[in-house]
C-alpha cells in the first residue's frame, strides 16, 4: 500500500500555490520544501485533504478548487464550511476515480449539481449541506452503483427524486435533507434493500408513502418529517423489524408503532398526526426518544410513559395538555423535557431540579404558577426555558450556582425582585429575564461568557458591569437614568444591539460612540439625550458594510448538543413604519438601525451619516436639529426609512434622495424646509403625506 503524505504538507502547499498570494503569505524556503514534499517521492501520495473551516470570513470563489480535483489519487476530500461562492465546478470530478468521501457542505456553492460528480463510482460520502444549489438531481447518479453514503443535506436543491435512485442497491445512508424535493417518494425506493438511514426531512414531498417502504428491510433510521405527505402511516412499516427511529409520517399514531422492539427512537412531530390512544399504550419498547410534538395530545401527560425507563429525551409540546406536572416525571430522571405550548398548570415539584441529568427543561407558553423552586440550583441544567407562564416572587439565588447553565429564559412572567448574581466564571451566554417586575440596579453580575442580554420592560436603574463578548444588549422600557457616556466604556466592541429605548437617560452621546464598531442596532428613541451628534457617528462600520447571514457560536452549539429546535429567542423590537415591530433573533443580519428620535438633541446633521450604505432605518426626529439634510444621504443606498420630522431644518430638499431606490418611507414634515421634493422611480410611487 503507497504511503499517504503528510496532511500539513499537502494544506500549506495548497494554500502557497493556489490560494491568491494576498491572502496568504509563506516564507520562500517553506514554498520549495513544500513544493519539493509534494514532487519528490512518486511513491508518497495525498489521500486525504480537510480544508474544512480555513476561510472564517469573507468569500473565495469555487474556480479555486479546480488544482485539488487534479489530485487523482484522493479518497477523501473536506472543503466545508469556506464561504466558498459559485458554481460546483464540475470538470474535474472524473479524475478523481478512487474518491470514497466528498464534503463540500457549509459553502455558497449555486447551480446544480453537476453530472460529472456522480461518475465518480467509488464514492461512498457526499456531502452537500447547507448551500444554495438549485435543480434537480442528475440521473447520471445511478452509475454509482458501489455507493454506500449519499448525503445532500439542507441544500436548496428542487425537482422531484428521479426514480434511478433505485438503481443505487449498495446504498446504505440516503439522506436529502432539507432541500426543495417535491412530488412523491419514486416506487423505485423499494430496492435500496440494503438502506440503513432514509433522510428527506425538511422538503416539499407530497402523496402518500409508498408501501414498497416496508421492504427496505435493514432500515433503522427513517425521517420523513416537515413534509406535505397524505394518507396514513403504510402498515408495511411493521416489516421494518430493526427500526431505531422514526419520524415524519402522517394520518393517525397506529399503536402497533409501539409493539416494534428495536424501536429506540420514535420521533413523530412536526406532522399532520393525531393521536387516538392516549390511555390504551402497552409499548413493548424501550424507548430513550419520544417526540409526539403537535400531535393532537389532550389531557393529562400520558401515564403510560412511566414505565419508559430508558427515556432520556420527551417532547410533547404544542399540544393540548392539560393538568399539573406530574411527580412521577419528575422522579423519571430525564436528560431533557420539552413540554412547551400547552395548557399545563399549578406548581412545579422540587424534585424536577433535584436530578444531575436535567440537561434541557423548556416549559415555554404554559399556565404554571406559584415560586421558582429553591432546588433549581441543585441540576446541572443548561438550558431553562419558562417564559410566557405565571411564575411570581422571587427567583432563587441558587440559580447561579448552575454552572453549566447556557440559556435562561425566564420572559414574560410575574416575577420580582433583584435578580442573581452570576459569578465572572459562570457560562451563562443567553439570558432573556423582560416582562417581567425586576427592580434594583441592573448591575447585577453576569459571567464573561455572556452574550445576549434581553431585560427590557422591567424596573431596573443603575449601570452595568464591562462584558468583553456581548453582543445584544436590550434594556428598553426600564428606568435607566444615568448619564449615557459612562455607558460607551462598559460595551464591547463586539456588540452588535443596543437597545435603551424609553428610559430616562441624559447627557450627550460622544465621539466614544465610534469604538462600537459591530453595532448595527442603535436604538436610542424616547431618552433625555442632549448635546451635539458626533461627527464621527457615520463611522460605526457595522451599518457601513453589508449585512451577512451568521450563525451564534453558542447558537450552534446548543443545536449540537439538544435535539431543541429552536435556540435564541432574543427577539428585538424596534419602531418601524411608526408601529412597534418585532425582529426575529434568526434575522437581525437584515436590519440596520438608527434611532435617535424624541430626545433633546441638538445642533447640525454629521456628513459622516452618509457613510452608512447599509442602514435600513434613520431616525431623527422630534429633536432640535437645525441646518440643512446632508447632501451625503444619498450615499444611504439601502435605506428604506427616513424620518427628520419635528426639527428645525432648513434650506432646500437635497436632490441626491433620488438614489435611493429602496426608501419607502419619507418624512420631512414640520421643519423649514423650501424646494421640490426630488423625482425617481421610487420616490414618485410614494403617496405618504408627511413627505
């Protein structure tokens, strides 16, 4: 067997030869030894190549892959996670006769998936995640007759499954993921009798599922999930006698489901199921996941679940239960408890925290009542999530003795009092306490780890402590009344939201302000703010580049480690179009924010605004502003709001407000402003009055 070359070697001769020398730089004797570790043995050859995660920002274009599919003798190849841009290029997939494993997921490849890739006969991995392709699947797939792993998951991939897939009879894990397949599962499907894992959660397939499922005799995994299937659930399914897992069918919950005996995991949410059966379950498995969310569940948590002993994860929420949170739950000892979107009340039982394996409790939207129990800081939870509920007093100190509590939702309850302390070592990284009837200073300590801090609608004064890694900072409707420059030397220069809207803060915002440089929200309205703004305000980059679409880190993480859907719920609201509007977490990327208005600010309008090519929202009004509206907002290219009402500006209306080909909201009223208002496209569809 030919010895493979050293990884390391192969990377950095990759990355001197044929990523642009700008964005890499190597001294010269390291490029000959590279180029010579590469030439100088015929009989060492690059098997394997993981550039996964070496392109962090920005984006490189996919014509740079084009030197590593020369590689004739690679069997495994990892280019995931690069922002790589463009087209798969597929004109030299057929030199690569011996690859085994291809993972080109997390990128921004587009188009379609190129026949080329499927003559590679060898191929047992594909991976395609999570890109932007388009089109349908090439039928020239079918020539991978040794295939033994195909997956093509939560790309943007379209058509109906071509009915050649059944020809692919060495196939052992099929998964097509969260893509655009529609139609129906071809008949085709029931050859793959070797098939171990069938993934095509997450699509637009439709019709109903084909009986021929009941032949895919070696199936343990099955995910059929968020799809527009009808009919019932194929009795067939009986014959699937090594099923660990299930999900994503639909029709009525068949008890025979429960008489599999290897059924390890059953996941049935996300459907069009009801459940008919609540009291008649004797399962003869051992379940350790059961996930019935959205299933039509009514009345009290199912009592045949006490003898599940092996189950770790339970999710029965956004069903219609009914009752309190039964003892023997508690006493269960589960990993995680999602119960979230029912109709469940009374206390919660001290003996619920009492366990060291409560990893996730999501009790979300529900009609719980009464204290916090005092035992919460006896769990090792990390996360807790009891929003939306009619929790009162107090929450226990002991909270912030979980130190592996990541998340801690505990919004829109009736809770009081000073919340606890974090120590500086706690991981606390997302925290949403608003809505609720907290008071005292808001400097209550949080651990360095933090990252989101959602506390507005509360009773809080005070300042805060410095948080080098926060990034969302909302404290709008408190009774914040220091002096807002204390503030700027206590944010990090990582934030990216602050929200201090409707509190009653003073003085005056200073040249400080431009340190925030990943701020995109800037949200300000409603304060007794005063003073000049800054000339230096149109230096906040993070509303001058475009925005991009990024993931949390802690984000991630938490999807990584739960089976929880969703993962921050750090929602923000802002005024927009003059009502309140809610932005979702998943979408701050899209909104650019600055509102400064009902202040008593004063003085003229900084050029440097202008700079701002992203903002989305402009907001300046009922302040004391005078001068004339920079000639430089026409450089606000992506601005859909602008407000300068109720000021004192003056002088002619600058003609360059015709760039601005996205503004849809135009308010220029009570100033003294003369002239015509500008013509274009876009500005004459206006008909709002306040222009």
């Amino acid at each position: 067997m030919q010895k493979p070359i050293s990884l390391s070697c192969f990377l950095f001769f990759f990355f001197v030869y044929f990523i642009p020398r700008q964005s890499f730089s190597c001294p010269k004797d390291q490029r000959e030894f590279l180029l010579e570790c590469n030439t100088r043995s015929p009989s060492k050859e690059v098997t394997d190549l993981n550039l996964n995660g070496l392109v962090l920002s920005g984006s490189v274009c996919s014509t740079l892959l084009r030197p590593v599919l020369r590689v004739s003798s690679l069997m495994r190849l990892d280019v995931s996670s690069n922002f790589i841009q463009g087209e798969i290029p597929g004109d030299g997939f057929g030199n690569l006769t011996r690859l085994i494993s291809l993972d080109m997921g997390g990128n921004s490849f587009n188009g379609t998936i190129r026949p080329e890739l499927f003559s590679i006969k060898t191929l047992q991995h594909l991976d395609l995640s999570m890109n932007a392709i388009g089109g349908t699947l090439s039928c020239d797939i079918k020539e991978l007759k040794n295939l033994e792993e195909l997956f093509l998951d939560e790309n943007l991939i379209g058509g109906e499954i071509p009915p050649e897939i059944g020809s692919l009879t060495e196939l052992r894990k099929l998964s097509l993921k969260q893509n655009e397949f529609s139609g129906s599962i071809p008949l085709s499907i029931s050859q793959l009798t070797k098939l171990e894992t069938f993934n095509i959660q997450m699509n637009f397939m439709s019709f109903k599922i084909p009986d021929g499922i009941g032949s895919l005799v070696n199936l343990s995994t099955l995910s059929m999930s968020r799809n527009n299937f009808s009919g019932g659930i194929p009795s067939s399914i009986q014959n699937l006698t090594n099923l660990e897992n299930n999900s994503g069918l639909s029709g009525e919950i068949p008890t025979w489901l429960f008489r599999l005996q290897k059924l390890r995991k059953l996941r049935l949410g996300g459907n069009k199921l009801q459940w008919n059966n609540n009291g008649s379950i004797f399962p003869q498995s051992k379940l350790t996941h059961l996930s019935l969310s959205s299933c039509g569940l009514e009345g009290k948590i199912p009592d045949w679940l006490k003898n599940q002993t092996d189950l770790s994860f339970l999710d029965l929420s956004l069903n219609r239960l009914e009752g309190s949170f039964p003892k023997w739950l508690a006493d269960l000892k589960m990993g995680n408890i999602i119960l979230s979107d029912n109709r469940l009340s009374g206390s919660l039982p001290p003996s619920l925290f009492q366990s060291l394996r409560l990893f996730v409790l999501a009790l979300s939207r529900n009609n719980f009542s009464g204290h916090i129990p005092n035992t919460v800081g006896e769990t090792s939870l990390m996360i807790l999530k009891l929003s939306e509920n009619n929790f009162s007093g107090s929450v226990p100190k002991s909270i912030a003795n979980i130190y592996r509590l990541l998340w801690l939702d505990l919004s829109k309850n009736k809770l009081s009092g000073e919340f606890p302390r974090f120590s500086q070592d706690s991981l606390l990284a997302l925290l949403d306490i608003s809505s609720n009837e907290f008071s005292g200073d808001v400097a209550a300590s949080f651990g360095l780890n933090t990252v989101s801090l959602t506390m507005s609608r509360n009773n809080f004064s005070g300042e805060f402590t410095k948080l080098s890694f926060l990034k969302h900072l909302d404290l709008h409707d408190n009774k914040i009344a220091g002096m807002f420059p204390s503030f700027i030397s206590r944010l990090s220069q990582s934030l990216e939201v602050l929200s201090l809207r409707n509190n009653p803060l003073k003085g005056s915002i200073t040249e400080d302000i431009s340190t925030l440089t990943s701020l995109k929200v800037l949200d300000l309205f409603e304060n007794s703010l005063d003073g000049t703004l800054p000339s230096n305000l149109g230096n906040l980059t993070g509303m001058v580049e475009s925005p991009t679409s990024s993931s949390s880190i802690v984000s991630s993480f938490i999807s990584e480690i739960t089976d929880l859907s969703e993962t921050e719920s750090q929602d923000l609201e802002v005024i927009w179009k003059r009502v309140k509007q809610v932005i979702s977490n998943r979408n701050f990327y899209l909104y650019t924010v600055l509102d400064l208005s009902k202040n008593k600010l004063r003085g003229e309008i900084p050029t440097s605004l202008g700079n701002l090519k992203s903002l989305k929202l402009l907001n300046l009004s009922h302040n004391d502003i005078y001068g004339s509206i920079p000639q430089s907002f026409g450089g606000l290219e992506k601005l859909e709001i602008l407000d300068v009402s109720y000021n004192n500006l003056s002088g002619k209306i600058p003609q360059t407000l015709s760039r601005l080909s996205e503004l849809d909201v135009l308010d220029l009223s009570n100033n003294n402003l003369s002239g015509r208002i500008p013509g274009s496209s876009q500005l004459d569809r206006l008909n709002d009055p306040n222009i």
